[in-house]
C-alpha cells in the first residue's frame, strides 16, 4: 500500500528517496543473496549424491513396481544421480536426451532431459563400484563390436561412447581414462565425420567452407592427457578439419595438406599414427608430380618427386615394423616406374 508523504523541502524529499532506494537495494541483496545459497546447496547436494550408470538397457519407472507406469526407456552409459534405495530397487534421476545431447561435449551443451523414477539395480555401475572402470571398459568395448557388425545392435556406437565417457567421468584417475575418453572422442568423430561427409559443403576446396568435425572432446584428451600416445592420437584427428573437401586439380591443396602432415610427424615422432603421417605426406607429394606435370612446371614436379621419394624411404626406415612401410614400399616403387599414383591416366 502506498503512503502519501508531504514533505517539508525539496531536501527532505531527496532524503527520503535515498532512504528508501537503500532499503529497497538492501532487500534485493537479501533475496539475491538467498537464492545464490539455494543455488549452492543444490550444487553440493547434486555433488555429494553418488552417480552411476547402465551396463544394460532398463526401463525406469513410476514407483518400484515392474507394474507401475513406464516413464522411459534408460540406454547403457546413460548417467545416473542416486536419490535413495529400496531393496532391489534405485530411486534416480537419469540425464536422456536425444542423439544431439550424446555428442555433445560434458552433455552440457544441449540440455538435459531429467526424469526421476525407479529402476532395478542390477546391472548397475556405481561411481563406487570395485572395478568399476574396468567392468565398464569392457561393456564399452563390447557396444564398440557391436557397432562393427552389420546387424549389430541399434544405437550400440552411442552407447560405447557413453559408456568410455563415464569412466573418464566417474573414474578419472584410473589408468583407462585416458584411452576411454580418446575412444570416446573417436567415436564421436567418426559419427560427425560420416555426417559430414554426406553434405554438398564437403566438396568444397577450402576447409574453411566447409563444417568440420567438433574438436572439444580430442582437446579435452590432450589437455588431460599430454605426452601420451591418447594425446597424440587426438592431435593427428585435428588434420581432419584442415584438409581441403576437394583438390580440384590445384597443387595448393595436396601441398598445403603435405606439410601439415610432416609437420605432425616431426612434432609426434612416438606417436602410433606417426607413419599414417609420413606416409600421407608422401602420397600427396606424389600426386604433386603430375598436377605439376599438367601445368607444365617441371622442375616442381621433379621436386616433388625427390621429396616423395625421401618421405616414403623414411616411413621404411624409422617404422619398418608397421603396415606404413609395406605401403611406402610400395608407393617408392610406382613412383621409380613413373606410374602415376593420382589422377585417371591409363597408358
């Protein structure tokens, strides 16, 4: 209710307003400051709450009732916040979402559909669970084959990606959660890279025109994890984006992607893809012989000649264990015999 108030001066109206405006800043502080403590305790509660997660597909329901309402499908790796039990039974709350949420980085960026009910605890892992990594790395592993076979489950890439995340998430200090959130982040990779594949923009020349593959997850593995050869694996996914979608006949693309592979391969010398890199910076060089031939630059395409040839030679030498060098063998060979290793001559 508002108070008619006669006041003796201008001053003492001046008066009154700052008295007022202080009580009503000071009682905004109070409210802001109660729902920040609200907010905090929510986040250590959210924190101290034990998580866990599937290593089968479940269905979550109502109440602990198998004939109690169904709310939702719950798939392997999905993760779990544990609210309470009930002998066999687990009250949750279980983070779905659509296909756009598994992909997305800490499933933060798109959000999170929450639902709270039941589930039977078999099956369950615990982010307390004794070997927990390891029983989840190998439900991982399993989803992984899974997704390699033609009639392979549905969803099962999804699910190995879900399921390597957690131990990264649940357990970060075991000695798989390097390689499992890599694995993770591979998988990833290669769902967006197959999807991008599909689009007119891949053919572009420029990689700029293009869109490229979320590089988060490989840069949360080399920030995690540096010196090791999950580090260096994720490193060499990053060329990916760099590549043009179509040479279009230019030497510029071939030599610009050329050097981004040596460059890797120097800077990565232990690391597994390290004569994948040498060996494709040798092919590019070869390719450059006859685009270089068709622009009548010889002295460019002779250039290019030695510096395949030097290239594969080192594949052999410094990697001579490893199918790379069997197929720079091969390509120093074609090169010897003046066979063109691109392009669609026939003589």
């Amino acid at each position: 209710m508002l108070q008619q108030v006669r006041f003796r001066s201008a001053r003492h109206a001046l008066r009154y307003m700052e008295i007022h405006l202080r009580k009503s800043v000071i009682n905004n502080y109070r409210g802001i400051i109660l729902c920040s403590l609200i907010a905090l305790y929510s986040a250590a509660a959210f924190a101290v709450a034990e998580h866990a997660t599937l290593v089968r597909a479940a269905s979550l329901y109502l109440s602990p009732d198998t004939n109690s309402a169904k709310l939702s499908a719950v798939e392997r790796g999905r993760e779990l916040i544990i609210l309470e039990t009930s002998r066999d039974w687990v009250h949750v709350e279980a983070m779905l979402g659509d296909t756009r949420r598994d992909e997305a980085m800490d499933e933060e960026d798109v959000p999170a559909k929450t639902i709270t009910g039941w589930l039977l605890g078999k099956g369950m892992v615990r982010s307390s669970t004794a070997d927990g990594d390891k029983i989840l790395f190998g439900e991982a592993a399993d989803s992984e084959d899974q997704a390699s076979q033609r009639n392979g489950r549905k969803g099962a890439a999804q699910d190995a990606m879900r399921l390597y995340y957690r131990i990264y998430d649940f357990f970060p200090t075991s000695q798989l959660a390097g390689e499992a959130l890599y694995r993770a982040g591979d998988i990833r990779w290669q769902i967006e890279k197959a999807d991008v594949s599909t689009r007119p923009s891949s053919r572009e020349k420029e990689s700029y025109l293009r869109q490229g593959m979320d590089e988060q997850w490989m840069k949360l593995v080399m920030k995690k994890f540096p010196g090791t050869k999950w580090a260096d694996l994720a490193a060499f996914h990053l060329i990916d984006n760099k590549l043009c979608g179509d040479w279009q006949g230019s030497p510029k693309c071939p030599d610009k992607e050329a050097d981004l592979y040596e460059k890797y391969a120097k800077e990565h010398p232990q690391s597994p893809a390290a004569p994948q890199a040498l060996y494709d910076a040798a092919w590019r060089r070869s390719a450059l012989i006859e685009i270089y031939k068709t622009e009548e630059q010889a002295k460019k395409s002779e250039e290019s000649k030695n510096r395949a040839l030097a290239l594969a030679q080192q594949v052999t030498a410094q990697y001579p264990q490893s199918d790379w060098a069997l197929r720079a063998r091969r390509l120093v060979f074609l090169i010897q015999q003046n066979v063109p290793t691109y392009g669609n001559s026939v003589d």
